[in-house]
C-alpha cells in the first residue's frame, strides 16, 4: 500500500506531493481535512512511528492557543488530540508498505523519494 496523508491547503504538503510524483506513482492521497483520520488509520500509523508523540505538531495553531506548550501531554493526550483536530498530524504522513514517512524534513522527503523509486 502506497498512501499519503496531507493537507491540500497547505503548501508544504503540495510541493512534497508534486516531488514524489503522488499522482502518476500509483499513491492513495487523503486530504485529512476533508476526510478524517479514523482510530483505525492512527492506530496504524501508530504501529509503524511507535508513538502518537512522533505523529503530533507542535506547529499546530491551535497547539499555544489551548494551553498546551504549558502541560505535560502523554501519549493518550497525542492520541486523542490528533483525532480530535487535523491540524494536530504531523504532515505529510506517508506508509508506503511497512514503512512510514512523517513530516516534511529534508531527509524524511528524501527516504520517501527514494522508497518509491524516484531519482533526483
């Protein structure tokens, strides 16, 4: 299985699914504010990253709005969040086989690049 998690306003995500070529490489895009993240799907994810920690932003702006850069947050917190607001998944995610992709860092999108066969 090759499937994205994305945010089609956010033009991060855009330009990493333009670099991957999501569209012409056979990958099953989901735009998570129009299609929500079900238990099922970040429980998977979950499986693959180890923890919901590693799944969440920080970035998120409603992250200082509601307090919680102030609280201890622990992993039922990321897990409950998540599904609870969009904005708090870590974009993009991408599971490509038994693999998972998360976020937007250089190295991420690199591996990402490289596990779907696409040269630089």
């Amino acid at each position: 299985m090759k499937k994205i998690y994305h945010l089609s306003t956010c033009s991060t995500c855009k330009r990493i699914l333009e670099e991957v070529n999501a569209k012409d490489n056979g990958v099953v895009l989901q735009d998570i504010k129009t299609e929500k993240i079900t238990p099922a799907q970040l429980a998977e994810m979950h499986a693959l990253a180890g923890t919901y920690e590693s799944l969440f932003s920080r970035r998120s702006m409603k992250y200082r709005p509601m307090g919680l850069h102030e609280k201890e947050l622990t992993e039922k917190d990321y897990h409950d969040l998540i599904l609870e607001e969009y904005s708090f998944l870590k974009r993009p995610v991408a599971i490509v086989g038994k693999e998972i992709f998360v976020g937007s860092e250089k190295k991420t999108v690199e591996r990402l690049k490289e596990k779907l066969g696409i040269k630089n």
